[in-house]
C-alpha cells in the first residue's frame, strides 16, 4: 500500500532529479497522495521552472552581451582595415604595427565572442548542425557581393579567380 506508493514516487523523484543534473528541464514530477508528498512535488517543479527561467536570463544575457561586443569591434576593424588600405594616409612603420596588432587583437576578440555565443547556443540545445553539400563557388560569389561594396568605399577593388579545377 503506502509504502510501495511512496517508494515509487522517491523513484519518480529520483528519475526527475537525475534527468535536471543533466540539464533537462522539461521534466516535471507528479504529485503523489499526501499533504507532504504533494508539497514537495511542487517545490521541485517550481524549482525547474526557476532553472529555466535563469536558463533562458543566461541566454538572453549572453547573446545581448556578445552583440554589444561585436559590433564596435567589427567597426575598429572596419576602420583599421580602411586606414591601413587607404592611399592617403601616410603611416610610420610603428603606426603600422599598431594598427596591425589592434586589427589582429579585434580579430582575436570576435572569434572568441563568436565562440562564446555558440557555446551558449550548443549548451541550450539552440543549435544544430547540418552536414550538407554546398557550392564553394556560390559561397564565395555570395561573400564577395556581400563585401564589395564596402571595399569600393575604401578604395579597394574586390574579384574572385577560382581554379578552374573546383567544382560546384
């Protein structure tokens, strides 16, 4: 009688809790009979309910916070790249090195926020990778439109020349 029932939901308690270390928060665990059994099934499903909810802060907090570093790095980038290449500028050797450095270090930077948001990502189970065939050629038409005109505006003329040897 009670006892097998209040076995079985420690059971169903146990099952739940293991499933939560493991980052599942979708399960819930049913209220068993008595005052003190219907209680705690409660505080534990209000408990996973709270863990998602800072789950789902962590994620927002992550993604706004990788954005707002993103943005003004790809923008010194933008600018360094565009002294750098620029005609006009007459730039002293050391200028040069520090300009390549802070370039570099951007460069640093937004990889690592990227891998940061993706880590996030995979944590979350947001994303999914797909293992498909895609056309190089198109991939690098595509990059090329995408980047050519900011380049023209720097002053600088973007082509592609693919071996004739790749293939679609």
């Amino acid at each position: 009688g009670v006892s097998i029932a209040m076995t079985r939901w420690i059971d169903a308690l146990t099952r739940a809790s293991q499933e939560v270390g493991r980052g599942n928060l979708e399960v819930t665990v049913r209220a068993g009979k008595g005052y003190e059994i219907q209680e705690l099934s409660h505080r534990f499903n209000e408990m996973v309910s709270q863990l998602k909810q800072i789950d789902q802060s962590k994620a927002q907090y992550i993604a706004k916070i990788t954005h707002d570093l993103s943005s003004p790095l790809a923008s010194v980038i933008y600018y360094v790249d565009f002294i750098l290449s620029s005609k006009e500028e007459k730039l002293t050797r050391k200028q040069r090195t520090y300009l390549k450095t802070i370039q570099k270090e951007c460069r640093r930077l937004i990889y690592t926020v990227d891998n940061i948001l993706l880590l996030s990502r995979l944590q979350a189970g947001r994303t999914e990778f797909i293992n498909r065939k895609f056309s190089m050629r198109e991939l690098l038409e595509e990059l090329l439109h995408f980047y050519k005109v900011p380049a023209q505006k720097g002053g600088i003329a973007l082509r592609l020349s693919l071996d004739p040897d790749i293939s679609d």
